[in-house]
C-alpha cells in the first residue's frame, strides 16, 4: 500500500526537508541527555592517554562507564606534483600486521597548528615540499571511543627538496601514482585505510561501489 504525503503530514516520527521525508526511528538524541558524573584519567600511553568517564543517561536513570582514547589531532595530506603523480607512502601497519599504502599523515604536536603538521609530516616522510597547501575538511574519526579530530588537506604542487626524514621506527617506501588511478586503488582495496579513503572522498575520487 502507498502512502501519500499527506496522510504522514500530521506525524511526528516524519520531517520533510526540501521535499524529501525523512523518517525518524525511535526517541529524539540531545546532549543533555547524559549527564557526566565523573571524569578520570586511568593511563598514559605514547600517542593516547586512557580516560574513563561515568554517566547518567537523565531518561531512565542507568549508569555506566565509558572507556575514552585521549588523542592528539591527526593530519592526512593529499601531496600532488606539478605533472599530476600523487605521492603516496607504503609502511607497515602494527595492527593489521601487514604494510598498507597511504598518504603522508600523522599526529598534530603540541603548539603546532594542522597546517603547520601537515606540512611537516609530508616532508618528513617523503622529503616533498607544498607550493600551496589547502584545507578540504576534518571529521571525527571514532567518535564513541575517540575525542579527537583529523584534517585532510590537498598539497599542491610538490616537489622533492631533500631526502626522507623517518622515525627510527619507520621505514617508509614513498610510491608516486597518477591521480586518476586513485579511484581504481581504492576499488581494488589497494588503499583501504578509512582516514586515507576520507580524504581522497573530499576530493570526490572515491568510487560508488555496488556491494
């Protein structure tokens, strides 16, 4: 059976914004509807510090402890040459155990702005310095378990002015491909890291896929 606008017009689990309805499933979400009880932090790790925090959901009254990764900022950088190569790196991941392919990026330090970390994390790992640097956007990368932010930018016209810099951990590959082949690594799961894939999804170079 079809169901006409109007017949929904008067209810209110539907909204219709710029003639589209839109069905609301369940109870409106606000922020005060947990109130925070207590706030503690419990461990201090090299990049991320453990915090746990109590709540109070104010509807039913249920409390529970929430576990928090306490994160410096995160940078990715979209490096382009001038002839349209993107500079990509390939390091070995410690969580999936196995070398990934991904864009320059790392974590904001203290004092820096992004723009300041992106510039040095793409020179670090691929001793490739931006003409001009723009910012395409930040998200939250886990928001139910992370409290941070990560920020893509588009590096445009790079060039090599001196050799990598890496930690002495890293061991980094640099690897230039033409930009138009992005979608097809993303496609055939080449790149697969989700923070790259955002970034090159803010330049609209992520492929539908039909699965």
């Amino acid at each position: 059976m079809s169901v006409g606008r109007t017949a929904l017009g008067s209810r209110s689990d539907v909204l219709e914004v710029e003639s589209v309805l839109v069905w609301r499933i369940g109870p409106t979400v606000a922020e005060g509807d947990w109130k925070l009880l207590r706030s503690e932090e419990v461990a201090t790790y090299h990049i991320f510090r453990i915090r746990h925090d109590r709540y109070r959901l104010q509807t039913s009254g249920a409390e529970r402890d929430f576990v928090v990764l306490v994160c410096p900022d995160w940078v990715n950088v979209v490096p382009l040459t001038a002839d349209g190569q993107v500079v990509l790196v390939r390091q070995y991941r410690h969580g999936i155990r196995r070398p990934t392919l991904e864009i320059p990026g790392g974590m904001v330090d203290a004092g820096e702005s992004p723009e300041e970390a992106a510039v040095r994390e793409l020179r670090e790992e691929t001793g490739y310095v931006p003409a001009q640097l723009k910012r395409l956007g930040r998200v939250t990368p886990n928001p139910a378990i992370l409290d941070n932010l990560c920020y893509s930018f588009l590096a445009e016209a790079c060039r090599l002015e001196a050799p990598p810099q890496p930690e002495p951990m890293e061991r980094i590959e640099v690897v230039l491909r033409p930009l138009e082949e992005i979608p097809s690594l993303i496609e055939d799961e080449s790149i697969s890291n989700s923070m790259v894939i955002n970034a090159f999804a803010f330049l609209g170079l992520v492929p539908r896929r039909g699965r």
